[in-house]
C-alpha cells in the first residue's frame, strides 16, 4: 500500500470508528427512545463465473492459464439515521467490501479502480487491504444532515439526488447515473451536493440542487419543477451540469392499464459548439396472473455504432451516455412460479452495426422474511462474418441477509 492511501486508510479507519462508536452510544441510549436512531443494513455475498472465450487478455503472466475465472464478493452494509431534533436529521450509510478471486488476481491495480470510482468530491473512502487476490474497501456513500419543516426540505452532504423517473435508463438523473448491468448496488451512486425542495401540492415540488466539485467545470448546479396534469406527473428540468448547459423533462401515467414513462435531455457544450440529445421511453404492464411485461428503447445521439459489445462493461457512463450504443431497446419479464419463486429476464437489443444484445436471466428464492438467495446470468453477443457470437458469459449466485 502507498504512503498516501496509508493515510487516507488511517484518517477512514477513524472516521469509520467515530461512526460506529456514535452509532453503539446513541443505540444504547435509544434503547428507551428508539424512535431516535435506526440501524438497519444486510450481508451479502456474491460468487461469480467468468466465462471468456478469447476476450481476456493474456493471462499466463498472473499464473493463470485458464478462461474461466471465479470470484467472491463479501458486502455488509450499515444505514444509520439518527433523528437529532424534531425537524433535524443525520443520515449516513457505510458500504464495506472484500474482493477475492481469480479476477481480482488478473486485474492490475484492482484496488485502485475500486476506489477511483466511490467517491463524488470529497474523499471518504479507503483501501484497506492490497494483497494478491485479496482487496478490502471502506466508503461512506450516505452522509448528510436533513432538515424538514412543513413544505420545505433541505439537504446537505453525500446524498441521492434521485431525478429519474423511467424504469430503466434516467437521462433526466444528471446528478447520480447509474448502469442497468450493476445490478447489486441496489442504493445507487450518491452526490456531496445541497439540496433544497419546497412541496407545491400533493403531487408537485420545486427542488434546487449543487453538486460540488474543485472547479466550476466539474460542478452541477439545476432545478427542477414537478407537477401533475391530468393522469401523468410531469417534470421539466435545467441547469448547468461539468460543462454543459441542460434542458429536459419526463413523465409517468398510465395508457389505460398500463404504465407508460420517459425522459428526454438536451446537453449543450458552449465551448465546443457540441449538442447531446438523449431520450428514453417505456410501457409496463402486470397481468393479472402476476406476470410483469416491461419494454422500451433509448437514443443517444452520442451513441457509437461500430463499439465492440465488451464496451458493455467499461463505457464511460454519464446521463448523456447511459448505454455504449446510439440506439436500445428493451425488454423485460418476470413471473412468479410460486409466491417465494420469482423468475424473470431482460433483452437489451441495439441495431448498429454489431448487432449486440445482452441478455439477463434471473430467478429470486426468499428463503424467509429477511433472507433471499439470488441467480443471475449476463451474457452478451455481437454479430460477425461468422454470425453471432459471445466472446463473456458471466454467472452469478447471491446470498443476502437484511437486519
């Protein structure tokens, strides 16, 4: 470990104790008020099978030889909320993971993309472990003060500022964007950001959000107005957003009995003259039989059309470019075989030019109230002269306890 990231990791351990030891005093003392504070979090593990066939880069130098790597994920989470004063709340979350396995063994500094990627402005995180096959990480990805008082709210701190509204892609969520395909971050990416809202009504807000940053070109400063109007909540957004100027809106109603959502956003760079234009759009629809149907499409004038399908993984993702692919569609169904049984799958499509689809079986036991056993599948193809083809196949099996 560096001397930097030693003592990054010894100014978190502390932080970390300072959290923990607030939360064992304020817990016991809210033993007769525990309206106070809440503790609530999980444990989850996750044992994954990569399956590369000629899509991994030499592996002999890792004293690795062959194409299929195994890997573990240990994950506890900790949610702490303690209720300070009537109208003042202290709001904090403390994500906690161990890597091991083969994949973390080929990947050269591992730790450092792990760590690169946990933070918004401020540093609160740490590598603890940095061995051979072995990492350790610590972040505080929630940690803010809320305050409340009749119609207005404010935040400030490491916070979601959730401005989604459709199922699957959120171009309108300029804030905090998030990848389909990073399916066990179930809390999402946060932002240091102050945040104030003022309810209008039952169904509509005015809400002024800025995210921090080191320079002005790295800062999102935007407003956002939701309202109702007729059957479908409709909000319109705009700001400033790490350089460029933004407009958009979404919806969410219903065509008769199903359920039909989108967004739209304009992205403007002045100094470059460049424009983005990102829309999205799905209609859902359970049955009564409790079979769920879900379908959409994205378009990103952004979007590559030749990208290899591996781009899938490694893309760099901002709301303007929520997926590697100019277009994509969507499809997705669950169903429950029996009322603790849930299986389902979705199919991402895109018509460019290698024709890549992503297809993600799953199935979801709950093995009782707070325990649940998960299999999931990721695999994805292009087509070639040759025909389709699928150069990863990726297995996942999840086990995750709730407190």
């Amino acid at each position: 470990m560096r001397e930097g990231d030693f003592k990054k990791s010894k100014i978190m351990k502390k932080l970390v104790t300072c959290l923990m030891l607030s939360v064992l005093v304020l817990g016991a003392k809210g033993q007769s008020d525990t309206a106070r504070v809440t503790l609530n979090g999980y444990v989850k593990n996750l044992q994954s099978l990569y399956f590369f066939n000629g899509s991994f880069p030499d592996l002999r130098q890792f004293k690795l030889v062959d194409t299929v790597l195994q890997d573990n994920l240990l994950h506890w989470r900790l949610n702490f909320n303690w209720r300070m004063a009537s109208h003042l709340n202290l709001n904090a979350g403390l994500r906690t993971r161990i890597f091991y396995g083969d994949l973390v063994k080929a990947t050269p500094l591992y730790a450092d993309q792990i760590d690169a990627g946990s933070n918004d402005w401020v540093d609160l995180s740490a590598v603890w472990l940095d061995k051979r096959g072995f990492v350790g990480h610590s972040v505080l990805d929630r940690l803010y003060l809320e305050y409340t008082k009749d119609k207005l709210e404010i935040r400030l701190g490491r916070q979601r500022v959730n401005w989604g509204i459709s199922t699957i892609w959120n171009p309108n969520d300029i804030f905090n964007a998030y990848s389909f395909t990073d399916f066990d971050y179930e809390e999402r990416p946060g932002s240091d950001a102050v945040r104030v809202r003022y309810y209008t009504g039952y169904a509509g807000s005015v809400e002024v959000a800025v995210r921090g940053a080191d320079s002005l070109g790295g800062m999102i400063m935007a407003g956002r107005w939701l309202f109702n109007k007729g059957s479908y909540d409709i909000q319109l957004i705009g700001g400033y957003a790490q350089k460029d100027l933004v407009l958009g809106g979404g919806w969410a109603g219903n065509i008769k009995n199903a359920g039909f959502k989108g967004e739209a956003t304009w992205f403007y760079r002045p100094e470059e003259k460049e424009s983005v234009f990102a829309l999205t759009a799905n209609v859902d629809y359970a049955f009564a039989n409790s079979l769920y149907l879900n379908g959409g499409f994205l378009y990103n004038s952004a979007g590559a059309t030749d990208q290899d399908i591996l781009n899938l993984f490694t893309f760099d993702l901002s709301a303007k470019n929520l997926y590697p692919y100019r277009w994509a569609t969507f499809v997705q169904g669950s169903y429950p075989i029996t009322p603790l049984l849930t299986a389902g799958v979705a199919v991402i499509y895109s018509p460019v030019k290698v024709n890549p689809l992503f297809v993600n079986p799953t199935i979801t036991l709950s093995i009782s109230d707070n325990w649940t056993l998960d299999a999931v599948g990721q695999v994805v193809f292009s087509k070639g002269d040759e025909g389709y083809r699928s150069p990863l196949q990726v297995g996942f099996l999840r086990v995750k306890v709730n407190y």
